[in-house]
C-alpha cells in the first residue's frame, strides 16, 4: 500500500493463482501417490476440485490482465 494504486488486485491475484495451483497438486497427487485419508477425500470430491481449479485459474488470469502497468 506503499504508493502502489490498485494494491487489492496483487493481493486477489495471490489468492486466486494460489488456490488454483493448490487444488490443482492435490488433484495430480491423488492420481498418483498411495491413497491416505486426505487423498482419498481429493479423489471423492474430484469432480468439484477440477471446477473449483478451472474457475479459480480463470479467475486468476482476468485479474492478472486488469493489473495496471
């Protein structure tokens, strides 16, 4: 906020970008790795973390091009 305009973009950019690489990781590792309780609960719910990760990269890009030079 130091003299930075529009510093809320930086921040719901982190967000989103982060969100989408998380679940993104999580979604690969549990196709791959040993089945423990966490990635067993990923492979249930897959359907709606593929969603949550598409929308949230979307989203992390149409904020990546509003960001000001």
């Amino acid at each position: 906020m130091i003299g930075v305009k529009h510093w809320y973009y930086y921040g719901i950019f982190a967000f989103f970008s982060t969100l989408a690489v998380y679940n993104g990781q999580r979604l690969y590792k549990a196709s791959s790795m040993e089945q423990t309780p966490w990635l067993e609960w990923v492979t249930s719910n897959r359907k709606a973390l593929t969603v949550l990760s598409i929308v949230s990269a979307l989203a992390a890009v149409v904020v990546l091009f509003l960001l000001p030079e």
